[in-house]
C-alpha cells in the first residue's frame, strides 16, 4: 500500500525557522494521516530520540509571524462562523529533517513509512537544488569581478585615448631672449 502525494504538497509544508528547514507538527500529521495530538504523544514517548536540532517548539513571537505568512490556515468553520486555528492553546513543535526521519522509527505504520519516504526525498531534492543554485551564484559573482576588473582596465585605457585626442592647451607665448628695439 502505497500513499501518494501531490507533487509540490510536501514543499510547500517545509518552512524556513531560525536558520533550518522544518515541517511543524500539524503539517506532519496530516501528511501521515494521524491526528497532531498522536504525534505529539508518540515524540513525547520517545523525546530522546529527538534533541534540539531535530526538533523545537516555536515561539510565540515565531507562530505569530509565521501564521501571517500562510493563508491556508484553517480559519473558518463548517458553518462559517467559527475561528479554528485563529487562537492556538499549544505552540507547534517544528521538526528538521533529521526529526523528520526519527519520526519513522516512532511512528511504526506502513502509510507513515512511506510517507516518510516522500518526505525525504523532498528535502534531498531541495538541498541539491539549492546547491545548484549555489553554483551559479558563485559563477555569476566571479562573472561579475571579472567585468569589473575589464571595466577598471577599460576606464584607464578610455582615460588615455582622451589625452591622447583631446586638444592640446593653447602654448603660452615664449619671452624673447635678447636685447628688444
């Protein structure tokens, strides 16, 4: 049994929190199909197979900011009138990709498995590309030296053709030498 998910889906749960690339809790959840509480009690179970840079809580402050960048909140009810999500009662646990990857070892279903899976190949796959992107910047950075090393040189040569064909100044009249009559 094979879960499959939407190319793009699991990009777009990987967030950019204090320097590291993670996925929060619910996101996790809903990916492998379990309820956030579950996960929860499954990490909290197991905590040391989760240290500081496998997983964190955020902060107030860093829910607050991250809330307002994504609108796919669930922010409205089944009948509209309800604010599901507007006032969290528990700040979400944010795992690395390492986190990731222990949760399979705590979350022991064939669907987690190879959800987990797809996961870890996203996040493979977003590494290479940031390095490639990498490449090309250090590329375009020397790229850039070197023109302006040839426009530095260009400015001297373009300094030394304007003497060069510029008018020369008007000669000051030479004082005689000799006796005047």
């Amino acid at each position: 049994m094979r879960k499959s998910i939407r190319p793009g889906t699991i990009e777009s749960k990987i967030y950019l929190i204090r320097g590291q690339k993670v996925m929060l809790d619910k996101d996790l959840a809903s990916l492998y199909g379990v309820p956030t509480k579950r996960l929860k009690e499954q990490v909290k179970r197991n905590l040391r197979r989760f240290p500081a840079d496998f997983m964190f809580q955020l902060t107030w402050k860093e829910w607050d900011s991250l809330r307002s960048h994504f609108a796919t909140l669930d922010t409205a009810g089944k009948d509209g009138g309800s604010k599901r999500g507007k006032h969290a009662k528990y700040l979400p646990y944010a795992f690395s990709e390492n986190g990731v990857a222990m949760l399979s070892s705590v979350l022991n279903s064939e669907g987690a498995i190879e959800v987990n899976i797809q996961i870890m190949r996203t996040f493979t796959r977003i590494r290479e590309i940031l390095l490639s992107h990498k490449d090309l910047a250090l590329k375009l950075n020397a790229l850039e030296r070197k023109t302006s090393d040839h426009d530095k040189k260009f400015e001297i040569v373009f300094q030394i053709i304007r003497k060069l064909v510029a008018e020369p100044p008007p000669e000051e009249p030479k004082p005689q030498i000799g006796f005047h009559t």
